[in-house]
C-alpha cells in the first residue's frame, strides 16, 4: 500500500484550537471516587488527591475538562457539593444506579483542576432544573462578592471568584434515557432563556448547546436546526457526542470510523450554517464535540446496566471499565486526526472520559495508576499539535469496508508553527496486513529534516489486541519510527500494518 500527501506552508485552516485536547470527569463509576480522588490512598495529599493520577492528567496534558456529568448533571443539584462536607446530603443518582454521597463537589473539583493545570468546563442540570439554578451557580462560581451566591461561596472557603468560562447548556437532552428529555423545541426555548440568564450575570462567559448524542439519533439534524433556530444569539458552540466501537470482529470498518466521524461533523456545519443562513446572523456558532471515544456500549446495554441495578444501591461502582487494545489507539488517533482537520470549526473537544471509566488512564482503589494505550495518541497530539492546522491533498490506496465502501488507507492530519518552523504531521496506516509507503511533498519548505518519528503499532510478540494491562504496563506505547527521512523535498516513510505515527520536521 501506498498514500501520497502534499501539504504547502500557504494553505492552512485554522489556528490549533488548544481545547481540541480536552477531557471529562463525571460523578460516574470510579473517575472521581477511587480515580482523581481517593482520601486514605498511599499517594493521596491531604486534600484526597491522588498524586500519581495527577501526574499522569498532567503527562497527558489536557487543556480543558468537562465536569460534573453526563447523564449524572441531569439530577444533580449542585449545591448538594459545596459547603461542609459532613453537611453534605447522600443522594441517589438515577443515571448510574449509585449512591452520591458528595464529598467530592465543585471545590474540590476547582482545586483540583488547579493542580491539573487544566481548564474547566462546567455543566449545569437543564434536565430537573433550569434558568435560577443555573444563574444562581453562575453568581457563585463568578462573581466577586458582595451578594447572596458568592458571599456563600466565600463563606465556603473561596475568597475569589472561579472565573469559569465555559458552561454546558445541559447534557444529552435530546435522549429519551437523560432524566428530564425534552423535545427540541421544548430545549431550544430553555437554553435560550437559561444562556440569556447566565449571562445577564457573567457577560464574558461562552455556552454550549446540547446538539445530538450520536449521529444516528432519530432527531440528528432537526434537532440542531429547531435548538439553534431559538438560541443562535444566545449561544457560542453547539454540542456533538460519538462513541464507535468494533462490531462483530469488523476491525477494516472500525479502523473507518474517523470517515463517519468527519461526515458527522460536515452535517453539523452545515445545519449550524443553514440556520445562520436562514436568520441572516453575522456570528459564527461552532462545535463543542464534548464527548468521543471508543466504548463497547453494547456490552453496557445488554450486560452491565442490569447488573449493576441488580447489585443494588452502592458507592462508585465499577462502571464501564473499557480496557483498550493497539487497534482502539490507533482509531483513537484517527479521531484526534479528524478533530484536527475540521479545526476551524470543531474549537473545543473532549475525550470521554478521564479516569477509569473508558478513560486512557486507569487506577485502583488503594493500588496503582496507569497509562491505557489510547493514552498515547492523545499525550503526543496534545504536545505536539502547535500552530496552524494544515490543509492536506491525500492520494492513498484503498481499503474495502463492509460499513464506509473504500476509504483511504492513511487518515492524516499535520500543523505547522510558524514560529518554531516546526512541522508535526499525525499519520494512521489503516491496512491490518501491509505497510505504507508514504511521501509527503513538502511545498514552500526550505531545509526541513526530520527531527523526531515515533509509532504506536503492534508490539514484537503481540496481536491486534495486546492492551496495557496492570501486570505489563508499558505493553503498548510510542517506539521509533525507524527509516523516515526527507528526500528532494519530500519526506519517505515507511508506515507499519496497523499504526498511528508522529513525524516531526524541523
Ligand atoms: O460518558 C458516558 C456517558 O455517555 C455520559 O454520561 C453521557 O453523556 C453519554 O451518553
């Protein structure tokens, strides 16, 4: 197999829009309790942080994270989180069959994310509660003092305002399992009136909309367009979610995903446009793609959702542990690819979820922490992806899929920071048979060499599905990428059968 790709200094989309590599942590399973959080762990500070998860967050480097929920911020009244922690109520938490008992809430989190170093994006419950809940955190978290919220927040412990930014207009609304659904226009007129509220108090801040949950959601389209018909001024992104996963041993097809990822996105643009079109608006609503991953969901529809109600009312249950293999990496780069690529309107995004639950970094309750192998794709992109996002000519063979038809062989996404001249072009060889022999012609770039090239493939006495279990960690990551050079302009490399690689010219 072979791809060619040419990329020209001139032709660029977008600058890198940094929240591209978020995250998410919601009150689900073990990301919070036994994940970011575990007092009475060997390594956790006084606060009950866990230093070695916090070290992997910050190895990883996401810039942005979604909290609290998920289906979770549909019940969830955040004031239940604030306050004396032996004052906190013990709640059920409907979504995920568990008991919440809130020693872990909107404090802590902020601290947390501080030593994260990350940013936060803030959910509100638009699913049993609405527009005064909803300005009323925003008064909390925002303003300076002096009123009824943030005098509470002061008296909390929190003399200065959170200074949160980004707020999430709701989660999921759009599906029947989120406790409080809604019809899209029924959501369309709550976001409106909640966005106009929230900002009534804190101008500055920026709002997503809830979009659909996946693309094959009955309303996908009509949902967008009824919700962003209503709330077009109020709001700044609407939301996308999608989580793919290998169907019945189709690993050609689910090495396709980014394909259907990338229409997903062109079909949001394009209904955000129409009704731009339509309203005759001069601003720009782009996309939040506030949660994606791989995620077997079928084995938490058909086995775990009824396991765990069966199990009863429980703390931080095990939920949706998803442990991922070389071929869930590498389609987890195809998607950091494709967010890449669409850069100029997909501005913020985020990988679902942090900890544990289908999450790149795993723990155990009074154990260790480690790295899953989709850790890798997302820690080398989040570094390396600087600058602007390039556009691509991509020639490639192809390969036969029972889901896509043919689709290319490679899926690519490159950057290029003009003040380092630093060129990082991300690569996945989709073929699970034969190596790539790739060329990229390098147009309007003088002397550039190659100054890195590493790859996440199969490893030496591993298949296709050899993860980084707790007993050999380090299984599974990022090897060099032997043989790539530059050659009369054009870089030569050879890509292995099933790999995601990173080339860095300088
Ligand atoms: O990330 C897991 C769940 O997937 C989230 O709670 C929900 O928003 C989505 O359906």
């Amino acid at each position: 197999a072979d791809a060619r790709i040419t990329i020209d200094r001139d032709f660029t989309i977008a600058d890198v829009p940094r929240r591209l590599f978020g995250s998410f942590v919601e009150h689900m399973g073990r990301c919070v309790y036994t994940g970011i959080y575990e007092p009475g762990h060997p390594q956790a500070d006084e606060r009950g942080f866990r230093r070695d998860v916090l070290e992997l967050v910050r190895e990883m480097g996401p810039t942005v994270i979604r909290y609290p929920g998920g289906n979770f911020v549909s019940g969830y009244r955040w004031e239940d989180g604030v306050g004396p922690v032996g004052d906190r109520p013990r709640r059920i938490d409907g979504a995920w069959h568990t008991i919440e008992t809130n020693a872990f809430g909107l404090h802590e989190f902020v601290d947390w994310a501080r030593e994260a170093d990350v940013e936060i994006m803030e959910a509100i419950n638009l699913g049993t509660r609405g527009v005064e809940e909803a300005r009323a955190l925003v008064e909390y978290s925002n303003h300076p003092g002096g009123t009824y919220w943030s005098d509470m927040r002061r008296r909390n412990g929190a003399e200065d305002p959170f200074g949160i930014k980004l707020w999430c207009l709701g989660n999921e609304l759009d599906g029947p399992w989120q406790i409080g659904h809604k019809t899209a226009a029924e959501y369309g007129r709550l976001a409106q009136e909640t966005a106009k509220a929230m900002k009534l108090v804190d101008d500055s801040i920026e709002l997503v909309a809830v979009g659909s949950s996946n693309r094959g959601m009955p309303t996908f389209g009509t949902w967008e367009h009824t919700v962003l018909t209503h709330a077009y001024d109020e709001v700044d992104y609407i939301s996308m979610h999608a989580y793919y996963r290998e169907l019945d041993g189709d690993a050609e097809s689910f090495l396709a995903e980014a394909v259907e990822m990338d229409a997903f996105i062109d079909g949001v643009i394009a209904t955000i446009d129409a009704v731009k079109a339509a309203g005759k608006h001069t601003k720009q609503v782009n996309i939040s793609f506030d949660e994606w991953n791989v995620w077997d969901f079928d084995r938490y529809n058909n086995e775990e959702e009824a396991a765990i109600a069966a199990a009863g009312w429980r703390e931080h249950p095990r939920l949706i542990e998803d442990t991922y293999n070389v071929t869930d990496a590498v389609v987890v780069g195809t998607f950091l690819n494709s967010l890449l690529r669409h850069g100029d309107r997909v501005h913020i995004a985020n990988q679902a979820q942090l900890v544990n639950v289908i999450a790149p970094i795993r723990s155990e309750q009074g154990g260790a922490a480690w790295r899953q192998t989709s850790f890798w794709p997302f820690e080398r992109m989040a570094r390396l992806a600087r600058g602007r996002v390039l556009q691509l000519a991509v020639s490639a063979s192809q390969i036969a899929t029972k889901q896509y038809g043919d689709v290319d062989s490679v899926d690519a996404a490159a950057t290029f920071d003009e003040e380092t001249g630093r060129v990082v072009l991300f690569v996945a060889n989709r073929s699970l048979e034969s190596a790539n022999d790739l060329t990229v012609d390098l147009r309007g770039f003088d002397g550039l060499r190659v100054v890195g090239a590493e790859t996440l493939t199969i490893p030496e006495g591993g298949d296709r599905f050899t993860s980084n279990l707790e007993t050999t960690p380090d299984a599974v990551h990022m090897v060099p990428l032997s043989a790539a050079e530059v050659v009369d302009g054009s870089v030569r490399a050879t890509l292995p059968a099933l790999s995601w690689s990173v080339i860095e010219l300088a």
